[in-house]
C-alpha cells in the first residue's frame, strides 16, 4: 500500500442534475478505494434522500447536526467539523438529513 506524505486536501464532486446515474455508488465505491489508498476520507452528502449517508451506516441522532444545518445556520453555531460523523468504516459523513428537501426547487 502506498504511503501518503501529502497533507493539502483534495475536492472530488459527484454531481449531476439527472437521478439514477450512479452518483452516490460512484461516491461511495471511491471513498472507500481512496480509503484502502491510505488516504483521508470524508464522503459530504447533500442529496435529500440521504442515500450515501444510509450506504455507510450513518444512522443520525436527532441532535446530530447535518449538511441542513450547516448549510443553513449561522456559521457560528453549526460549523462544518460539528456535523462530521465516523462512518463504521472509518470514512467520515457529513450527513444528509430529510429537512433538505425544504432547500429543493
């Protein structure tokens, strides 16, 4: 297994208007190879159905910040860090939670 030495932080977006086109396996099926490379992970779900927060097990608390309250509270009191959950595989979620729907158009 390669070693990693770098420590600058790297964005990967799976994105795409149309449903059902792999999305969420893409995302999953590469934080967890990117796991296996040694790196870091940390898989952001903002989709409203919450699927890749379901596909890694991530069962929310009802005080559990997620993504909604980060996106949509006062940075002050929900910071990005506060909603990130450890996934039973070691990827950490930040999770998505139903209330996004309110955020779709």
């Amino acid at each position: 297994m390669p070693t990693i030495t770098t420590k600058r932080a790297r964005v990967i977006a799976v994105a795409m208007q149309k449903g059902g086109v792999g999305k969420t396996t893409t995302a999953i099926n590469l934080a967890f190879y990117l796991l296996k490379l040694g790196y870091r992970v940390v898989l952001i779900d903002l989709d409203p159905q919450a699927n890749a927060t379901d596909g890694l097990a991530v069962d929310l608390d009802p005080n559990d910040a997620s993504m909604y309250e980060v996106l949509m509270d006062d940075a002050d009191r929900v910071a990005l860090s506060d909603a990130i959950i450890e996934s039973q595989f070691g990827i950490g979620v930040g999770p998505a939670h139903a209330a996004m729907r309110k955020l779709e158009r």
